[in-house]
C-alpha cells in the first residue's frame, strides 16, 4: 500500500507545461511522511490557475513548479484536469486542509515546525492558534520577513535561527510566485527537510481572514468568495487568469496547442 501511494505522489498531469502532482490528501500526507523519516529534502509548491498562469509568462517559475517534490492540485481546475487525464482518485489538496492534517500527524513523532511569513505577528499567532488545536504540536520558531527580499542581516538571522532549532518542516506563506522562488533559492541553504509553500493558510489558521464555505471550496467557487472578500488586491488576477486558463487549456485539450510535459 505505502508504495502505491508514493507512486501515485510521483506522476504528474501536464496543465499548460506545469506538472501537476497526482494526489489526494491522504497521499500527499504519506509523501511528506515518508520524506520527512528518510530526511529527503524537498520543497512543496500547493499550485492552482494562478500559479499554473504565472507560469506561462516565467520560464524560471515554470521550472521551479516542475522542480517541486510534490506540486499539489490546490484548485479544483487542477483536479478536474487530473480526472480528465483519468486519474480518479486525484482530488484536491488545500494547502490550509494540508497543514492540518500534517500538525495533526506530527503530535504523535515529534517533527519539529518552523513558520515562515505573513505580516507583522501572524506568524507568532498562527503558531499560537496551532498550538491550541494541536496540544503536541512542536513548533520551534517563526519569522516575519519584510516585503522584500532579505538583506544580508536578516538572511544570517534566518540561517542561524534554523541551524539552531533544525525544524524538520518549515511553512512559508508568503504570495505566488514569491513564496516558490523562495523556497527555491533557500532550501539547499538551510538545515531543514522540506519547506511547503501553503500562501493564505497563514492568515486563516491564525483567524485574521475567513475563509469560504466548504461547499464554495468544492464547487470551485472560493475563487469568488475570495474576490468579494478581497475586490480590489484580487480583480485583476481571477478576471485576466481564470478565462485565459480555459482558453489555453482547451486549446491543449483540442490539440491546437502543444505544452511539452514536465
């Protein structure tokens, strides 16, 4: 069975170039197991249209996605791709459905958690509200970067702080593409296993954001839950992204556009 599930973890569907991981959360959560116990450093990219369409403009981020350990179909227009590819057991993998259930796994064998991101004391919060729901859970730091790329100081700051505590997993949630890229450049740097990029999980767990009914997150709707929410940050992005996500991947569908596989 466990080696059925990593394999299943190991094929990707081809959405637009970007190879997006074949799993549910419950082979997603193996995966991350099984690394974490073997020490296989790696970096997890949660990727749905936004992403996928970044890509399309940025070769390097293209390359960054098809270099993850796992990356998961965070929208449900990744999923629906999966099972068109036939993949039925494909469903969706949240990054905010992810870390729970990873904290909730960690309690009972002592992986150590080291929170990256968010703004001015989320990231304390976050680890606070985690605590809370997860009596066992070992979390061993946090950061809070600046709205930039770290200057010489705070990269050392950053190093230090893990090569002390030697987090087995450390969350970022910073915006896309920032937070990949960021994974990308640091992971070979820092002493840390994986590094898994789960963006607004930050402000949810921590309860500064709301988050959209379960059913709008099954229909493929939280997209439009979090356009009222947030009208003016996020417009631009879903009315440019998701019409231009369908007409390219109908277009890869048809076979009027060739997309080489990752």
């Amino acid at each position: 069975m466990l080696s059925a599930k990593l394999s299943m973890s190991n094929e990707r569907v081809n959405v637009l170039g970007v190879g997006i991981s074949v799993l549910n959360l419950r082979t997603a959560l193996e995966a991350i197991a099984s690394a974490v116990r073997e020490r296989r450093k790696g970096y997890i990219c949660v990727t749905g249209v936004h992403g996928v369409m970044e890509a399309q403009s940025d070769d390097g981020f293209k390359k960054i996605l098809n270099g993850a350990f796992l990356c998961t179909p965070d929208g449900m227009p990744m999923v629906w791709a999966g099972k068109i590819a036939g993949h039925r057991k494909m469903s969706r993998v949240y990054g905010p459905d992810l870390m729970l259930d990873v904290c909730a796994w960690s309690q009972t064998n002592g992986v150590k958690h080291f929170f990256f991101g968010g703004s001015q004391g989320v990231a304390e919060l976050l680890s606070q509200k985690l605590k809370g729901k997860f009596p066992r859970l070992n979390v061993v730091g946090t950061f809070t970067p600046p709205f930039r790329a770290l200057n010489v100081e705070e990269d050392k700051k950053l190093r230090e702080q893990i090569t002390t505590t030697k987090p087995d997993i450390i969350w970022v949630g910073l915006s896309t593409p920032k937070q990949e890229k960021f994974m990308n450049e640091f992971l070979p740097k820092l002493d840390t296993t994986l590094m898994i990029g789960v963006g607004a999980a930050f402000d949810f767990h921590s309860g500064r954001v709301r988050q959209a009914p379960h059913w709008m997150q099954r229909s493929g709707l939280e997209w439009f839950y979090r356009l009222c929410c947030e009208p003016r940050r996020l417009a631009w992005r879903y009315f440019r992204n998701n019409p231009l996500f369908l007409l390219k991947y109908f277009g890869q569908l048809a076979g009027l556009r060739k997309y080489p596989s990752p």
